[in-house]
C-alpha cells in the first residue's frame, strides 16, 4: 500500500508530516509512504535517521497557503504539494492522499483533479469528534457543501453509515440529523424534507440531534448542511480546548489544588487524551472517487501517523470500491 502525504501543508510542514510518516512505516511493514513537497526541506529533517526504502519523495516546488482562494490557488499552482499528491493518486501511483493544508483547495483539488464518485453531485467534508460514551462521533458536511439538497444530505448519511461500519466495525450504526429540536416537523424545508427522506432509506435514523447532544453519543453519524455543520464542529472544538486549558489553570492555583491534580492526574490525562483531535488522525472527503483524508490545519506528527493508519486499513479492505456499489444503489434516495 502506498500513501501520498502533503508535506508541505499545515501549521507544523513539513515535520510533522515528515515525523509521522516515518512513525507509521515503522508500525506498518507492508506501507510505503510517498512525501509530496519540496525535497531539499523533506530530505534535511532526517539526515539522523536510517533512510527507510519504504520512505519517498516527490518535489513538488509550489505551495497552497492557508490564505488562499481554493479554485485560484489550485489553478494557478499546478505544482503544488497538494496537487501533485493528488494527481499521484489519480494516476494509480498512490493509493490515497493525506493533507493538512487549505481545506477548500483540497476538496476543489480532490474535484477537479480525481473527480466525483459515480452518483455523488456534492462531496462532503466529515470530521471525527470525540463522545462521552462510544467510541467517538462521524459529523458530515462540515463545510464543503452550504447549500445542499435534501438527497444529498441522504447520501451523507449513507456513505458515513458504510464508512463507519467498515473502518471501525460498528453494525448498523445509527444515523442522526442536526436540528434545532428533536420533533420531526421542526426546522428549516431542507431538514424537514431529509428528515422524511431519511425515515425510509433503510438506515438506521435516529432522529434529530440538537447540538447539545452531539457528544452524548446517542449517533455514531450526524449529517448537517456544511454551514451549520461547520459552526458545531468549530464550537465543540473551541469549548473542548478551552475547558482543558481552564481546567489546567484551576489545577495549579494553589497547594491544594497542585495535590488534588495529583491524584486526579491519571483521570485528567485520560480524559485529554479523548478529547485529542490528534488521537483521531484525519477524516475522508466522502464523495470524491478516490481515497482522500483531511487532518487538522494545527496537527503534529501524532495526527498523521493516525491518519496514515486509518488510511492504510481503508486501503487494504477495498472500502472505496463497495462504497461505490453502495451509492449506485442507493442514488433515488
């Protein structure tokens, strides 16, 4: 199995990128990981380290900045990082495409260079969150798709149901819809009328989710249009690392305090591990025609060692290609 990683995208390109995929491939015997971006830069990051042969790169001279405007940006930099590892994946050099960079370059990139799977008008951006009971929670469209259609919204739900069921081997997993309240007829048209259509498309629907129970874990997948998606996704995120900061801040007030962390310290680090986006790796644009992962824009080398595991076992169980089936048939939805 051979992964194309983006070196040069994210706040910590290119060594976090760098650093985890040599973490990986030392986990994965069978993984080759090939690093997109500029070769002086990559190569000189580990003049320390045994050169593994499983470990390669290709230069890449361009970069897309975070700033960037998607479609410009892509158009204009056909030798970027982020383009090149996608054209690698395109031409069946790669198997999938891991980046930390510009969100809306990578999915215009992902469309414009691998296309559309078969019967997906809009991909959708999902982003892992972290539950209190479970084993965590897939939320999808969070940003790529304002605007979308109520079927659309369905084939969300069907291509994160598949997605869970066969990376993480939760049968029948239970798919929810973002709203304002949990009754059926409440909402906007476009979430009244998936609602209803999610009622007959066989999937495990749970009902409407509110916001304050995203993390309760009574969904494994919650399907939203990508503006609301993208709020509750930033919201969670901004509470869950301000709590753990103000959390560290009480903790070291004082004496009593300073002891009571002591002992609290095992439950506390447990609990900062889960919250962790970087335990969870990245989270696939579903939709696109082949394998593509996004990570955090602020992820270290532990974000993508995971990413390039999830990727890897995705890979190796052929998920893309019964995904597709899966789609064709489900597409009058």
């Amino acid at each position: 199995m051979k992964i194309a990683v983006d070196a040069m995208g994210g706040d910590h390109a290119p060594s976090a990128p760098v650093m985890g995929s040599l973490e990986a491939i030392q986990r994965i015997e069978d993984l080759e990981v090939v690093l997109v971006g500029d070769h002086d830069r990559i190569t000189s990051l580990w003049k320390n380290i045994p050169r593994s042969t499983r470990l390669h790169v290709h230069h890449a001279p361009e970069v897309i900045e975070m700033g960037e405007a998607p479609v410009q940006a892509v158009r204009r930099k056909p030798d970027s990082s982020m383009v090149q590892a996608m054209r690698l994946v395109q031409s069946g050099k790669a198997d999938a495409v891991i980046s930390a960079g510009n969100t809306g370059a990578l999915m215009t990139a992902g469309l414009f260079v691998v296309g559309r799977m078969s019967g997906i008008e809009r991909p959708a951006l999902s982003a892992l969150l972290p539950v209190m009971k479970g084993w965590g929670l897939l939320l999808l469209d969070v940003g790529a798709n304002l605007d979308p259609k109520p079927f659309q919204l369905v084939q969300y739900g069907i291509m994160g149901a598949y997605y869970c069921q066969e990376v993480y081997g939760i049968d029948n997993p239970r798919v929810g819809l973002l709203n304002v309240g949990e009754e059926p007829r409440k909402g906007t048209p476009l979430v009244r009328e998936t609602y209803e259509r999610l009622e007959r498309s066989g999937l495990n629907f749970v009902g409407n989710i509110e916001a304050r129970e995203l993390l309760q874990g009574r969904a494994d997948i919650v399907v939203a249009d990508g503006f609301s998606g993208n709020i509750a996704l930033k919201l969670t995120e901004g509470v869950a690392r301000d709590l753990m900061g103000e959390f560290k801040t009480l903790l070291m007030e004082n004496f009593k305090t300073k002891l009571a962390a002591y002992f609290l310290k095992d439950g506390l680090m447990a609990l900062k591990k889960r919250m962790d986006y970087q335990e969870y790796g990245g989270a696939p644009l579903l939709g696109l025609d082949q394998i593509v992962y996004k990570v955090h824009g602020s992820s270290q080398s532990t974000a993508f060692n995971s990413a390039i595991q999830v990727a890897n076992n995705y890979c190796q169980k052929n998920t893309q290609d019964r995904l597709r089936e899966r789609v064709k048939e489900e597409t009058h939805l």
